[in-house]
C-alpha cells in the first residue's frame, strides 16, 4: 500500500484528465430509416435542456448517467406496440409516431463535460458504412484528481495502492522540518528484489542537493560506488537514510528511514472505473450464476479459497447461502426473496443448478446417477411453472434476459431482399428434404413388407462382399445403384 500527502492532491501532481469517445448512428432499417431528433416520445423537457433543436448535446455540457447524448427515435413494428397502444391507434388511427426512443445516453458510472461534437452525414458526402445516415461523435473529458484506490507505480515494478491520503500535518518529516510527500512500504523489496527503487531513491537524493541531473541508463548506469562518493559529496550518511519524525506525535522513528526522490506514476487502473455494486442481477443461462464483471453488472466471484477460509471458520449458514439463495439455487432465491417481502421466516435452500447440470452432464455419459440423502432419494428436478409466475410478480429476472449485451432486435435485424429470397429458398428445401424422408420411410416399409428369409440375405451379403475384394473396394465404374 502506498501513503500520500494532501499536498499532492491539492497541487494537482497526479490529476490526470480522460476523454471519452460516444459514437451513435442512424441506419437505415426494414421499418424506416432512424432519424436524430429533439422530439422524443415519454421523454421530459428537463432531459432535453442540453440538446440543440438538432436532438444533439452542445459542447460545454456537464453530464451524468443515464443523461441523453444524442435523441433518435427508431420506427416501430406492429408486434412491438402493446395492448394499450394498438387499442388506441384502433379508435384513433393514429399512424404517425410509431416510433421508439433508441437515444444515446452517458453509460452507468460515467460523467465529465461534453469537449467536441463530430456530425458526420451522407448528404455532406462523408464515407459510412453501408446503411448508416448519420453518424454523431461525441468526447466527455473529466478530471481526476488522485485517489484511494487509485494505482501507483514506481519504475521498477514497484506497483501498489494508494491507502490513504493524509493532511500534510501527519506526514512523516526530516529533522529540518520538511514533511515527506509518498510514503512506501519496505515489505515491498526483500521479496521481490527490486533494489532499483533504493539506489534510485539514493541517487535523486544526492542529485537534489548538488543540483545536477543524473542519466543511468538500464545497464550501464550508476553504481552502488558511485552513488555512495555523491552521496557524501553531498554531505549525507553513504548509507542514505536520514532520521524521521512522526507528523502525529513529533517523536523519531525507532530506525533510520531511507528518504530521496524518485519517478512516481499514476496508472490507468483508476478506482473510480473499478467500483461496482450489484444487489441482484442477470444471471447465466445455463449454469443460473450470476454473471461476472462490471460491463454485464455481475456478481462478485466466491473462489474456491474463500470457501475454504469460511469452512474453515465454521461459518456453515453463511456458506451455505452464499453457494444456494445467492448463486443458483433458482427456486430457492425466489422463495428467499418472497419471505424477506412477507417478513416470513428463509426457507430451507434446495439443490442448485449448477449441481443439476453436473448430474446432467453425467446422465450423458449414459452414467445413471442419482442423489441420495441420509434416509431417501432426493429428487432433483426441474423448475415449476409457479416459480417462474411468482418471479414475474416479484419483478425477477430469473432467466437473464434483461442482461445487458448484444441483442437483435426485430427492427435492427436488417435483411436485404435477395437474403429474404434465400431463407424461402431454404424453406423450400426442407420441404423437399421432408418429403425425401417420408419416401425412404415407405421404401422402408415395403422392404420390411417383403420378409426376406436368411438364405436371400447371405447370398446378397456373399456377393457384395466379393465385389468388394475384386475391386479393393468400390469404384467408380460400379453400376450399383445408389438405391
């Protein structure tokens, strides 16, 4: 872990500033062509404050998530409008504003202030892909200034933490009164053997005094010697370390400190894209796990070395409701989640799905397995139709569809002509296809129908047999039908 001063903060020595690029597009689809717009149906004026009479956000916005970027409205199919839509496009024929908002808006856990917008068009002559109108390229800068979580490294593999951002007033300082800037951790060399950082913070401290700059190129740089002659040039001890005062207290440290300067850097694993939260979630079709990571808004990972920490504490009911109601026990986290709303007791957790697809997987391998507790045998079986229905009226996602990912909808589902002339080409086929089988399965039954008796079948059997040696095999210049 790495210790800072406030100072840095406040001086800016570690802000750093990202941009972001948002891209959005207006294609051509089977309904209608997508049009960027300011008029979007169900939406508020206060979500369009920021948006030009194009539909588009003006440079200077300050954003958040879930803001609008760019509005565009996508036309809708009969099949998407619901049961309240098509009974009043029925008494109003109302045809105009079948449309959806499909708008561009700033991502979860994304900010900043909007710095260039790019509008790219057909009509203007600029090169698109094939089916896009308009593409619209917009950039969000945001300015982060150092943090804890944020990750540091030095230049020798010396990565860590930032654990805590301390007033200058509690830092560490030298006998003359200077409060040190970065503490590090000294547990951080013996094993890992990256004596670089020491001599480096040795040298820049001699470098300092004597007001010269120093280049060591990697393997032909200073040497220890070296180091130490600059070092008491520059009137310090050769071993470079210096007493320290607690900022705290004002009492030394018990042992020498080694103190200087050195390359600090800010990495780009920055805590504030890491946090993530998730109560409950999309979860895995086939295992029923929560999903993992932050772009799917998944679940945090119980390895298997956490599940020995926890058995071996004893901790046996949190276990168990971390590796059932928590994970893949789907009848279990419904019933679990109906008792916290009616208050009633947390039902006994059942088999989780995970298990069910191993037995699954077993029974394919023509392996009959079957489970068994102390006294009978534990049926395992699928889930009921009373669960699904009860998940629905809770609100649940239990199926993960409403994960977010890639999914096609109807409307962006493009297919050109000859692509539709294909798949009933293909349609055609199968009927040809199912037709052929129905004739195999009559010439079968007329063959069964015939009851030819043993002797018949090994004379066929002999013949065939010796053709096959004569022509080591079959050739092409057999007239054997293929019947």
């Amino acid at each position: 872990a790495i210790l800072i001063s406030e100072k840095l903060v406040e001086e800016d020595a570690f802000t750093s500033i990202h941009i972001e690029e948002y891209e959005c597009q207006a294609r051509d689809t089977k309904l209608g062509s997508e049009e960027i717009t300011r008029d979007i149906p169900n939406v508020g004026e206060d979500a369009l404050k920021d948006l030009d009479e194009q539909g588009i956000i003006r440079i200077g916005a300050e954003v958040h998530p879930g803001d609008i970027l760019v509005g565009k409205v996508t036309p809708k199919g009969e099949t998407e409008l619901t049961a309240e839509e098509r009974l009043l496009r029925a008494i109003f024929g109302e045809k105009a504003r079948e449309v959806r908002d499909s708008s561009l808006r700033v991502p979860h856990g994304e900010s900043g202030v909007v710095v260039d917008v790019k509008i790219f068009s057909r009509d203007n002559g600029d090169d698109l892909s094939p089916g896009v109108n308009t593409l619209v390229r917009i950039y969000i800068a945001q300015k982060r200034k150092i943090s804890v979580g944020d990750k540091m490294a030095g230049r020798h593999g010396n990565k860590g933490v930032v654990s805590r951002i301390l007033p200058v007033e509690d830092m560490p300082f030298l006998p003359d009164g200077t409060p040190v800037e970065i503490v590090l951790n000294p547990l951080g060399v013996p094993s890992r053997m990256n004596i670089g950082q020491v001599l480096e913070t040795h040298l820049g401290l001699a470098a300092k005094a004597l007001n010269m700059k120093v280049a060591t190129p990697v393997f032909d740089g200073a040497i220890e010697e070296d180091i130490e002659k600059m070092l008491e040039k520059a009137g310090f001890e050769p071993d470079g370390k210096t007493t320290l005062y607690d900022g705290r207290t004002g009492q030394p440290f018990h042992s020498r400190v080694t103190v200087g300067y050195i390359y600090m850097l800010k990495l780009h694993h920055l805590v504030d894209d890491k946090i993530h939260a998730r109560s409950t979630g999309p979860y895995s079709l086939v295992t029923q796990q929560p999903l993992g990571g932050k772009a799917q808004f998944g679940g945090q990972r119980f390895g298997e070395m956490e599940v020995w920490a926890l058995e071996a504490y004893g901790a046996a009911y949190t276990l168990q409701e971390l590796l059932t109601v928590k994970s893949d026990d789907v009848v279990g986290r419904v019933k679990t989640y109906e008792a916290i709303v009616k208050g009633e007791n947390v039902p006994e957790p059942g088999v989780p799905e995970s298990f069910k697809v191993l037995i699954k997987e077993l029974q394919s391998l023509c392996l009959d397995a079957k489970v068994y507790s102390e006294d009978k045998e534990v049926e395992i079986k699928d889930e009921d139709e009373d669960i699904t229905e009860m998940a629905k009226e809770l609100g649940i996602d239990l199926q993960g569809k409403d994960r977010p990912g890639p999914s096609i909808s109807k409307s962006n589902s493009k297919q050109t002509k000859s692509d539709k002339d294909d798949d009933e080409d293909d349609d055609d086929d199968d009927d040809d296809d199912e037709d052929d089988e129905s004739d195999l399965e009559d010439n079968e039954e007329d063959l069964l129908d015939e009851d030819l008796n043993t002797e018949e079948l090994e004379d066929i059997d002999e013949f065939a047999t010796d053709r096959f040696d004569e022509n080591d095999g079959f050739g092409e210049d057999d007239d054997f039908d293929e019947d």
